[in-house]
C-alpha cells in the first residue's frame, strides 16, 4: 500500500489483488500530473460538476482522487475494478460514488470532462476514443496522461484523428499530458475492431478455425509465437473432463481442448472484458455442436469450486502495464492448484528465462518439462 497525495486529498492506495512481494505501487507520476492538472491555478480548475469520465484508470487512483465529483471508470480490467472498489472503501469513501463500467458496456450519452489514461495498447485506445468520441461535444475537457515512453507520435496522431486538434504538455518527472479538442465536424468511422483473422493448418485441432480479437489482447493481429507452440503440444483427454484456459485471451488453447474432445467443459477466464469476448466468440465460431463451455471474467480461478477441474491451460502474461514482473503468474499457479481435483493438471507455456519451473515446483511440489525449443518450454504439474 502506499500514499499519494495530491490537491483533492490524501489517499491509502494498493494494487489488486495486494502482494506483499509486489514493489510496485497503485499510481504514477502520470496520474499525479493529471490531477494537478485539473487544479492547477495557472491554467484555470477544470469545472468537474457535469459528467467526468475516467477512461483506463489502472488501479482506481485516478478515481478514488476524484470520487466526489462521482465519476465514471471505464477499464477493461477485472483487477482495476476491484482495486478501485477496495480503495474507495479503505478511504472511507462511498463505494457507490464511482460507476464502474467494462469496456463493452455503453459509455455515458454525454460527457463533460473526459480522463484517459494512455494504455500499452494502442489499438485498444483506438478502439475506446472510437466508442467515446458520440459522447464528446465541443465543450468537452478532453486530457490524456501518461508516461513519456507511453505517449508516441502515434498515440498524438489518434487523438487527433478521433477526436481533433491535439497538443501536449511538456514533459514532468517522466509524465506527459496530452490535450485534446474536440471537434463536432469530424467525420465519424467506426473501429476497425474486432479485428479476425484464419488459424494456419500447423496448430493442431483449431487449424483453420477463426479467431476473433477484441482491441488490446496480446497479439491481437496473428498467432503469438508461444501459444501457437502450446497448441502443438497440449494434452488430449478423453471423457466429461472439466478444463479451464485461464487468461484465455482469444480463447484458442480453450476451443483445441473442446475440439480434440467434444465431451470436455471448457471454462475460458481472464480478467479482460474485452479477452472473455474475444474468447467466447471464438469459441462460438469454431466449436462443434453441443459444445459446452462458460465464459467468467475474474480474478483467476477464485469463482470456481475447489477441486472441480481436470486440467488448466495457462500462458501467462508477464506484463503488468510497462512493468515486468511474474507476480500474476505466481497468483494464477496457486489459483489453478485449488481449483484442480487431486490428480488434476496444470500445464503451463512460456519463455524460458522466466523460470516457472521453479514456482510450479515450490506451489505444487513437482514440475515436468513436455517440450520445449529454444524460446518456449511447456511444463506440467500435477496435483498430489
């Protein structure tokens, strides 16, 4: 946990779900820039009363700062929003001071002050100034924060195209402001997501299936290197098994699973909005019929029964925003060892300098190496 404090207040902030281990903190010099901005007295307060939304706020600084204006959030994120949920109530604030919207719900008809925080993805912040812009009007207060390494010619050149003229700020402790203006005669097109694309015939079962790709999933535009070397070499069982393709992504590795056995219950999760549909209507284009399978966006395996599965598929990001660390893969390990039945079996890809080996042997007291190259490695572990 830790402390910011800023011109709207001083708050007690943590990540989602809360690591000990984990050095990083809940905000930015991003986000302090942003909200000095918005008070600062040389350039005039940003008028808050109408509708302020807050767009890609990553762990509810951002919105827990500004809970008094009752803003709107709108994140992809399971785990932001159950981080802005916890600091809002370790501040004492009301829990009900925020709407909490995902990235496919509707955004508000109309808004006043609109807050982005510039995500890693710029296809995915293509994809939500696309879905915002009918909501701006030429008083709209249009600002973007994010660190100098975020913020590219490109990222510039989209606000400009979405919404109009764009400018930036100089450059403060690392962190960037951009400043847009609307313009209501800008000719409205839609987002070119999601985005589809034919699986090669060197993938196994879903060899020619189509995947479907919402804005901001890893590797949106083809095949990321690693799953397409764990299709080659996931397990086969037969009979009613229970499989979960935990952090599914567009759901590839969940449909090889339901396809190679037509009897299993594939259980695709991730803490994206916009992955659990991408997965779901992969999975709908390319399942046989009668396939069965549920679709829950949420912290890992934590709604699942302990015990109730037979195998977990998992490639794990190594990403948390720009920073690397393995802590999600850590918590996805331990999660897929309670829900598994004794006997049940993790199998797990990624590259090879990450170690995960020596996690999966520290969680689950063994690990086997299945395959590997000189990139990749898949490793098994089991349940006792």
């Amino acid at each position: 946990m830790n402390r910011l404090t800023t011109s709207q207040g001083t708050f007690e902030l943590a990540r989602f779900p809360e690591h000990p281990s984990d050095p990083f903190r809940a905000w930015d010099a991003a986000d302090e820039y942003l909200l000095r901005q918005l008070t600062d007295p040389e350039t005039g307060p940003v008028d808050l009363t109408g509708t302020v939304a807050v767009v890609g706020d990553r762990w509810g600084a951002l919105a827990t700062a500004l809970a008094a204006h009752r803003p709107v959030q709108i994140s992809d994120s399971y785990l932001a929003r159950r981080a802005t949920q916890a600091n809002l109530d370790r501040n004492g604030l009301d829990p009900d001071a925020v709407t909490l919207l995902s990235s496919r719900d509707t955004p508000p008809d109309r808004i006043d002050v609109l807050l982005v925080r510039v995500p890693k993805s710029l296809a995915f912040l293509e994809d939500q100034l696309h879905r915002i812009a009918p909501a701006l009007h030429a008083g709209t207060v249009v600002i973007g924060t994010g660190m100098v390494k975020e913020i590219h010619t490109s990222t510039l050149k989209l606000f400009e195209r979405i919404v109009g003229p764009t400018r930036t700020s100089l450059a403060v402790r690392k962190a960037r402001l951009i400043f847009s203006t609307p313009d209501p005669e800008l000719t409205r097109t839609p987002s070119p997501w999601p985005y589809r694309y034919e699986l090669s015939g060197d993938v196994g079962p879903v060899a020619g299936r189509t995947a479907v790709n919402h804005a901001g999933i890893f590797c949106a535009e083809r095949l990321d290197v690693g799953t397409r070397f764990f299709l080659r070499h996931l397990p086969t069982r037969g009979g009613s098994v229970k499989v979960a393709d935990l952090g599914c992504g567009n759901g590839v590795l969940g449909l090889s699973a339901a396809l190679a056995n037509p009897d299993a219950h594939v259980t695709f999760v991730d803490e994206s909005y916009g992955a659990v549909a991408s997965a779901e209507e992969t999975f709908r284009l390319g399942a046989p019929e009668g396939a069965k399978a549920d679709f829950l966006v949420g912290d890992g395996l934590a709604d699942l029964a302990p015990g109730s599965l037979d195998l977990v598929l998992n490639n794990p990001p190594f990403h948390s925003h720009m920073a690397t660390t393995d802590a999600t893969a850590r918590t996805m390990f331990v999660s897929a060892r309670t829900a598994l039945r004794q006997g049940g079996e993790l199998w797990v890809v990624g590259n090879r300098h990450l170690s995960y080996h020596t996690h999966l042997r520290r969680i689950f007291g063994n690990c086997t190496t299945v395959a590997g190259d000189p990139k990749f490695v898949v490793l098994r572990a089991v349940k006792r």
